[in-house]
C-alpha cells in the first residue's frame, strides 16, 4: 500500500465540482492517483477519474495534474 505522500486526492463535492485535494482532507466522494507523470497519463487514456468519482470527469483535471506534477518536478 502507498503512503498518502505518494498519491494526489481528487475530489466530487456535493455541489458536483471536481477539484485536486491537497489537504487530503475536502470532503466528498474521492479518488487517488499515483503521484507521477505516466500514472496520470494512463488516467487520463483510461478515463478512471470518471469510474472512481462516479461521474463524468472533464479532461481539463487531467491537464491540472500534469501541471501540478510537473510544478512539483
């Protein structure tokens, strides 16, 4: 199992907005990603946001994570 470190959070609130939760802590229905470049592009082809939140996932967060990825980088 992966430390949280490890991992990026993101979140569906109960006002249906998606966004990327680094206090791991938002509440709402959430879903990991592995925090590295190839993780979120597998993602990102897979759509597995959409299957985790249980709802369609906009592919704009997928660039977000790149972007904070590569920010983090």
């Amino acid at each position: 199992m992966l430390d949280k470190s490890a991992l990026i959070r993101v979140v569906l609130n109960k006002n249906n907005e998606i966004f990327i939760d680094l206090t791991y802590k938002a509440d709402g229905r959430g879903a990991y990603v592995k925090n590295d470049l190839n993780s979120v592009k597998i993602a990102k082809q897979k759509n597995l946001l959409s299957r985790g939140l249980k709802t369609k996932v906009d592919l704009s967060i997928y660039d977000e994570l790149e972007k904070l990825f590569n920010e983090q980088n």
